[in-house]
C-alpha cells in the first residue's frame, strides 16, 4: 500500500487487533475502488520505536514477515485484504519469528471478529 487515502480508509474501516509489539488494522474485503490484485500490505513505524536505523531494521523485518504470510499457502488474507501494520516500540527489541506469530495471531483476531460482525 503506498497512497495516504488507502491507510486511512484502511485505518477507520478495518479491524484491529493488538499485539505486544504491533497493532494491525485489517479490512479483509477490501477497499471500495480496489481491484483483485492480491492482499496490499502498508506499515507505519514511527520515531517512537526508535532511531532511523532502528526504525528500518524494523521494517525490514515486518516487511520480510509480510512477504513470508501473503506467499504462504495457507494464508489467512484474502485477495483484496488490506493490511496497516503499526509497529510499537517493543518491535525494535523483537526477533522476526515474534514478530510472524504476532501477526499471524492478529489476523486470525481480525478474521474472528469480521464474521462476529453482523
């Protein structure tokens, strides 16, 4: 995900859920004027979890994390999912195994809660 508007949407719209280290907000149908081109993935990590160099190492590894979920064929994303991934400042101390449980457990949390929902 790369436009202002789609993390926004994504956001207000989507459902969170918490985890020790991230918060992730998922809208598992999709944006409105979205197409099927596969699960969009956005991150946002910001200068409370740490330096610039902190901050990319973070990224690296939930960007990697993301990679590994979205081609894994058991996936738990559909293919117009949006995804905003908010890292929290524990993330900088985290391992990237941590960091994949976590959002694997979040997004069975969003999944739960989108069919609870009228």
């Amino acid at each position: 995900m790369t436009r202002s508007t789609d993390f926004g949407v994504t956001v207000r719209q989507g459902i969170r859920a918490v985890q020790p280290d991230i918060v992730v907000h998922a809208l598992h149908d999709g944006l409105p004027d979205g197409g099927d081109d596969g699960p969009k993935i956005g991150l946002v990590v910001s200068k409370s979890v740490g330096s610039a160099v902190q901050r990319h190492r973070v990224s690296r590894r939930l960007r990697h994390v993301a990679f590994h979920l979205i081609n894994a064929d058991a996936s738990d994303l559909g293919p117009r999912a949006r995804v905003v991934i908010r890292a929290l400042p524990g993330s900088r101390d985290a391992i990237s195994s941590r960091l994949e449980s976590e959002l694997r457990t979040a997004l069975k949390k969003t999944r739960a809660q989108k069919q609870s929902r009228p």
